[in-house]
C-alpha cells in the first residue's frame, strides 16, 4: 500500500479517542494524567517481548478427512426418474456401469492449538476437539419440483480415512493422532514427535485461581487461512459458568487458540482456549473442479455439481472455555496419556486443596 505524502487532519475528538484507548489497554494511567512507566501495559516492551515468546507455542492444527464418493446417474422418462425396487437408490440407474461414478475427495479442516508438553520424543498440542469434526457419511439429494428436497439420491460420501496434522514454526506439517477428546467441553489432545521445528513447551503459568472479569483485555491466537495472528480482545462474562466471551477481531480458524492475559510483573497467563467464532452458513452450487472458469454448465455436468456450505463469521464475538473445564478435561485425561507413556507436569492441573493451603502459608 502507498503511504500519503500529504500531512492528514484528524478531528480533536478522534484524537482524544484514540488517548483514551491507549491508556485503557496500556494500564498506565496514574494520578494526575501521568504514566507510570514502571507499571506493564498490554504494549510495554516486556510484554511483547512474552508474546513473542508465547507464540512459539503455538501452532496450527488440522485434519484431513478422505472420502469415497458415489454419484448416481439416472434413467429419465418424461424428465423424472424411474421407481426401481431393485436398485441400491430405489430409481433405475444408467445401464452399463454408466449409473454410479466413484471419485474420491478430500475435506480439509483447520484450527489452532497450544503446544502444552514436550519431551525429547512426544509433543502434546491442546485445542478444540470440533475442529476435528467431520460426518462418517455424507448424503446428497436432488430437489423436486415442489422446491423440496427428493428421495432420489445425487452422490453418497463415506469417509475412508482421517489424518491429523501438526503445522510447526516453519509450516510444515507434522503427523499427529488423537489422544483424547470430548465433544462435551469441546477440548481435545493431539500428539506428534517431537522436533525442533515444533515450537517450545507454553513457558508461563496456567491460571485456575480466577476467570476474567467485565473488561479484561486479553490477547488472542488464532490460525486462520494457515496463518498465525494474534488479535486484541475485551471480556464478557456468560450467564453459565465455564465459559465466557470476549470481543475481539476473531474469525474461523481461531478456534482452539489460546486467550492470554498479563500479569503485574509482565509475564503472561493462559485463561482459557477459543471454543466457537458465531457464523452464519451459506450454501451455494459448486460447479465440477475440472469445468475452465467462464465455461456453461451442460446437461453432462448436472451429476459432478455439489451443493456446498460455507461459514461465513458473524461479528467479532468468540465463546471462551475456561481454565476451569480445561482443568477438568486434563485431568481426565491423564490415563490416556499415561498409555502414550507422557505424564503432564503439575502445573498443568488446578492447584489441590493441600497446594492451596502451601500458597496461602509459607
């Protein structure tokens, strides 16, 4: 983008927004209007510095699901397709093996993830467990001419094979498996081998003695269209607990990142992990991948055609589960990991009542 040469003029009132925005997200404000440089802001030297270093925990996830695909061609009389007790479909097909077409295709999911432990062989990544969702079977019917959808089947999808992946520092992607998961609290583990391109173990703490309050900001991560960012967030708490919302400029592929806080000293805390980004879903015709762009649909490309669905984001909102539900699901997740031959340090899990007691009384 071309920067202006000529000087800009900005209304006094945008000037004093921006001030005002600069002191509430530094956290410098102190009495008189003065700053207290001594104090850590979300922009202070130090606290970048820590971000910088976060990010090397984190990572993008994936999943690539492969389907064997049947589409089905039809006999027409009088332009409708014709009841037959004995075929797969209920309606007669094409003779000569003309009537069910196999491809295969594959469906490509995307998230993010925080590299949680490591050791010289196993690495763990903690994210969202719907990132990783995708239907065993897959059915498609043609519409009627009420405008409704027909029992006449268009292509049936059955899913063949599931691949997870790990992206590391340098995006390249990394083999993974699933260790644990639940669909419930929406949380999952992935594990991959350990290398040196993965990232570093998340350095700072995990914080399980309080959840975000009314206006907290807190940084972001997310990996949307393979891309690491990171983004700004204000907290709302929920009605239910466990999970709260900040507002932020989120997107599909944050979910499973990680939503950081600062602490007095600087450093930072993990609060929590990205569960949903709201979207509306939008579904269109999607025209055969070998049709040349411009060209007109035929009759013979009716049956390589698939109706699509897409989410498109509502708003900047995004749904947090808490370090509470985190604490929970690691916890019961341990076995799991146990048979994986990996232990997770105890600074992983919500303190007990006798780590408590030792804080409180030195």
């Amino acid at each position: 983008m071309n920067k202006l040469l000529h000087r800009q003029y900005y209304p006094p009132f945008i000037i004093v927004i921006v001030l005002l925005t600069a002191q509430i997200f530094t956290g410098c404000s102190g009495s008189g209007g003065e700053l207290k440089q001594e104090q850590f802001g979300f922009n202070s030297p130090v606290v970048l510095k820590n971000l910088r270093t976060a990010a090397a925990s984190v990572v993008g996830v994936s999943v690539t699901a492969t389907y064997r695909v049947e589409t089905f061609r039809y006999e027409l009389q009088n332009g409708k397709a014709i009841p037959d007790t004995t075929s797969p479909t209920g309606y007669k097909l094409l003779p000569r093996g003309k009537g069910i077409i196999f491809s295969e295709e594959e469906r490509i999911m995307q998230g993010c993830g925080t590299l949680i432990y490591k050791d010289e062989k196993n690495s763990i990544i903690l994210t969202c467990q719907h990132v990783f969702s995708s239907p065993d079977t897959i059915l498609s019917y043609y519409m009627g001419e009420d405008g409704k959808l027909s029992d006449i089947l268009s292509y049936r999808s059955v899913k063949s094979r599931t691949q997870y992946y790990i992206i590391d520092q340098f995006d390249m992607a990394n083999h993974a498996s699933m260790v644990y998961s639940n669909l419930r609290v929406d949380l999952a583990l992935l594990k991959t081998g350990t290398t040196l391109n993965l990232g570093q173990q998340f350095p700072f703490s995990y914080t399980y003695e309080h959840e975000p309050d009314w206006g907290d900001p807190v940084y972001i991560f997310g990996y949307p269209k393979s891309s690491k960012q990171v983004t700004l967030g204000i907290v709302s708490p929920l009605s239910y607990a466990g999970n709260y919302i900040v507002d932020g400029a989120t997107r599909p592929g944050f979910s499973g990142g990680a939503v950081l806080g600062v602490r007095t000293d600087g450093n930072l805390e993990f609060l929590g992990l990205i569960r949903a980004v709201p979207a509306v879903k939008l579904r269109y015709i999607s025209p055969p991948p070998d049709l040349p762009k411009g060209a007109p649909l035929i009759e013979e490309d009716l049956p390589k055609t698939r109706v699509e669905e897409e989410n498109l984001p509502e708003g900047n909102a995004a749904y947090v589960v808490s370090m509470k539900k985190i604490g929970i699901f690691l916890e019961e997740a341990a076995p799991s990991l146990l048979r994986e031959h990996v232990t997770l340090p105890p600074s992983l899990f919500p303190p007990t009542e006798e780590k408590k007691s030792e804080s409180e009384h030195p």
